[in-house]
C-alpha cells in the first residue's frame, strides 16, 4: 500500500469521544495525534468543568510516580491499569503538560500542581491544543449507540444529531459531582449495549457517624494528627498522618477522605477511625509531659489541664469521655484517670456508621466491569470499536494525584488505539448501517 493510501485511510478514521472531562480531552488529543478525524461531545458549556475544581481549584494533575508506585495507590483493579500506566505514568503526564505550556511544581507526598495554582491554565491548555488538531466539539449529550450487522459501533446518536463513527470512546465520567455533568449517560449508553454495571458508590469522601462528639466538635480542623482505620476484626486496614475535620454529620477533610477509599459495604462491615492527638510523642514521653503538665497546673481544674492538650472545643468532650469531673483539681487526679486521658490522647476513637451520597464524592468507584474491557486498548471485548476512558471504570485510587492519573493514562491508551481502527473501505457500509 502506498504513503498516500495509507494516509486516506487514516484521515478517513472517525473517532467520536463522549465526554469533555479530563478522559475525554486526553482521548480525543491522543486519537487526534495518531491522525484520527475526532469529534468531541460535550453538553456543558465548557469543557473540563469536573477538572477546574479539582484541588480546590488548583488541580491535582498527577504524582511525580512511576508505573509501580502509581499500582500501589490504587485501591481498586490495580491489575487492570498495569499497561496503561506502563505507557503513561505521572512523569509521561508531567511531561506532557509541560509540552503544553503548563510549567508544573511537585509538592508534599510528589503532588504535582500547575505552578500557576490555576486549574484553568490545565483545562486552556488542553482546549488549545484541541483546537490545533482541527478535534471538533459539538455541544451534544449522547444518548445511544447504533451498531452495525456485524455487532460494531458504527454511529453515536445525540440529542442533536447522529455521527458516524469508526470507533467510540466513552469518558462520561461517573456520578460524583452531578453538577458538572457526570449525571451517570454513560453508565446507561454501555449496559444498553451489554456491558456490566459495577454499582457505583462514593470514594474519597466524607463519613458519617453516629457519636454526639461530633457535632459537639462540629467545625473543628485537627492539623498534624495520625489516623487509623480499624475493621470490624480490630485490624488496622489504613493510617496516614495529616489534616481532619469534624462535621455535624460525622467526619471529613484530608485525611478521611483518603481512608474512605479502603472502606467498602457499611452495610455489611463496620468500621472505627482511631485517632492519634499526639503522633510526634510515644507513649513515655506522653507520661512525661502529663506529669509536668500536672505539676505545673496541680492547682488548677482539669478542664484547665485538657485545654493545654487539646483545642477549645474538644475540651468538653476529653473531659466527658475521661470520667472525670472537670471541675476536679489536677493534683487530686488518680493514677487511673490520668492513664485514661494518656489513652484518649493517642486514640481518640470514632464509630463510623457510613459513608455521604456519592454526589458528594470527590471520585466514583464502581462502574463498568474492567473484566469486560482489553487492558492494553481499553477497548470493550463485547462491542467491537466501543473504548472506555477515565471515572466511567471500576478502578479508582487514593488522594493524591492518582485518579487524574488513571484519566490521562486510560485516555491516552483508549485515543492511540481507537484512532487505528476501521478502515475507509469500511466506511461506506457503516454509513448506511447508521441511516
């Protein structure tokens, strides 16, 4: 076959991405480069709107990782991202964002950040180069697949229109934040086609708990504590040292959000957050501190004594939960009492009964079955031609950097193989399934 055929053939690829998130722009850049006619459809009024509040509006890019490490912070299908990460890891995507125009910083646990602190700058440049591959972005929602005789994608049918397709990737992302259209389309688009559903529920995200401490402390940030996550076995399943937060409805910030990802079926499991007030002493240098603290307060009460331990508002409740009253002189305080408040100052203990709705989740875990999916192209093994990108998966990960990672690793994967499917000879017939 000559150059010149060859690249008719190339040109003539359709490649329709369903989703204008961080999966879908990488997807569609990617089919794009590999020489692929690409339409993007995006109902919002701009693309990467899930992306722009990521990090608190500052964007989380990646993790300065490679292939391993990155495995070892998913909590869910590690094995099925193997080849994807293999191919793409947090520094390929760092480099790729510096191609861009997006100068990055790594920071804390090899967070990488726009230097910029702007999650806008990400998404511009993303846009821009959309825009010099001639990708075209039709504001459409998806709504079905139409597939050929043979069983393969052969058009994509939107509220608006219908596109003939040679290869569709769906990057719809999953159910968290609904606001930014994540509203669940492509969940139903791939079980109408008989894909599996893997029920979606939230991942990194705030928990709730039935213990009156919480609302009592309600506003509350602890900076610079350790927490514990305990089965209902009493085995320690997940700890990190950091920042927390107590809500009316139980516990978020940092730190809860990172060890929601390794709590699954509240139904069926219970869960108990233990939390260390005081990491940077061990149990000895603790009895020091107290017995000084005694000594130098032993006429005071003990409420007076909790309060240079511990902030304001948690005072009242060391107090209640010591037993002991707070109106109590320090130099009275018994053996006993004082190794009950020894205890709760390295493990504070929370009961959690579950977990907020998914909406308020940072990520979605669950999704279409990676059982189902070519790990290498990301390409389903039921319908020929259909690819899946990003959140839609059933794999997510741990805080840090690591989701993002699989929507640009996937992406990548499922554009460079989707742009290398059907042939124009094929086309025609397609085209006439399609009508």
């Amino acid at each position: 076959m000559n150059t010149e055929s060859l690249e008719r053939r190339t040109m003539n690829r359709r490649v329709t991405v369903i989703g204008g998130g961080a999966a879908g722009m990488m997807a569609a850049i990617t089919a794009a480069e590999n020489g692929a006619s690409v339409t993007l459809l995006e109902p919002n009024e701009r693309l990467g709107k899930k992306l722009n509040i990521t990090g608190k509006g500052r964007c989380n890019v990646t993790n300065n990782a490679g292939c391993e490490e990155l495995l070892a912070h998913v909590v869910r299908n590690g094995r099925f991202l193997y080849s994807a990460f293999s191919r793409f890891d947090g520094r390929d995507t760092m480099a790729f964002f510096e191609s861009l125009g997006v100068p990055l910083k790594t920071e804390r646990g090899n967070r990488v950040f726009p230097v910029s602190d702007r999650s806008f700058d990400v998404s511009a440049a993303l846009e821009r180069r959309l825009r010099a591959l001639r990708v075209q972005w039709k504001s459409d929602r998806a709504s079905a697949l139409t597939l050929d005789e043979s069983g393969a994608v052969c058009a994509v049918v939107g509220e608006r229109g219908k596109y003939p397709s040679d290869a569709v990737i769906l990057a719809t992302g999953g159910v968290s934040y609904p606001a930014t259209g994540s509203t669940g389309d492509g969940y139903r688009i791939a079980k109408s086609v008989g894909h599996t559903l893997i029920p979606p529920v939230g991942s990194l995200v705030p928990l709730t708990s039935d213990d009156p401490c919480c609302p009592a402390m309600q506003g509350l940030a602890l900076k610079n504590v350790r927490v514990s996550v305990y089965n209902q076995k009493g085995k320690e399943i997940w700890q990190d040292f950091g920042e927390m937060l107590f809500t009316h409805f139980g516990l978020s910030g940092p730190l809860i959000l990172s060890a929601s990802a390794q709590m699954r079926e509240f139904d069926k499991n219970r869960y108990v957050v233990r939390i260390d007030l005081k990491p940077a002493l061990d149990e000895k240098k603790l009895e020091a501190r107290l017995l000084r603290d005694i000594e130098e307060r032993k006429n005071q009460n003990f409420s007076s004594l909790a309060a240079g331990l511990v902030p304001s508002s948690m005072v009242p409740v060391l107090v209640e939960r010591c037993g002991v009253s707070g109106e109590k002189k320090v130099n009275t305080l018994t053996r006993e009492e004082r190794r009950r408040l020894e205890t709760l100052l390295k493990c504070f203990e929370i009961s959690v009964t579950g977990a907020r709705p998914v909406e308020e989740a940072i990520v979605t875990s669950g999704g279409i079955k990676t059982g189902e999916i070519n790990p290498t192209t990301m390409e389903s093994k039921i319908v020929k031609g259909l690819y899946f990108a990003g959140e839609i998966l059933d794999a997510d990960a741990c805080t840090g950097g690591f989701n993002l990672q699989i929507a640009w690793a996937t992406g990548r994967a499922a554009g460079a193989a989707a742009a290398q499917t059907a042939p124009a000879e094929n086309n025609q017939r397609k085209d006439s399934s399609a009508t």
